[in-house]
C-alpha cells in the first residue's frame, strides 16, 4: 500500500516506471504472477525496456501460465 500511495503523489501518467517495477516485485514475492505481470507490463510503458526489466516480466508472464507472452518478452 505504501507504494500505491506513493504512486498518487505524481499527477497522471507521470508515475516513474521504479514504482511499477517495485509493485511488481512485491506481487512476485506474493506469489501472484499475474499481477506482477501487470505491473512490469506498466513499467515498460513508462520507461526505456532494459534486460532486467524484460526478464522480470518473462518470469511472471511463464509463472502465470502465458508461455506465448513468457516468449515474447524473452525475445
């Protein structure tokens, strides 16, 4: 909850792409892969994609059951 409420500071569509990144992980630790998905998939629309980013959201697209979209994010 921390993080949301930390992402309601910034004004819309000006969230930095770390707050979706961190939400992300913490969703992955929860065990919940297609949440975590979801914000990794939010973070790339923030920011640069880079290789740590693009294997977070592999993992938890493969976790959840998405092998197409666990691919596609690979590549």
């Amino acid at each position: 909850s921390a993080l949301q409420e930390l992402g309601d500071t910034y004004g819309p569509g000006e969230d930095p792409q770390d707050i979706y990144i961190a939400q992300g992980n913490v969703y992955a630790a929860l065990a919940r892969p297609a949440e975590a998905a979801e914000q990794f998939r939010m973070a790339l629309s923030r920011g640069t994609a880079n290789a740590d980013l693009l294997v977070l959201l592999a993992e938890a697209e493969a976790a959840s059951g998405n092998s197409t979209a666990a691919y596609q994010a690979a590549q």
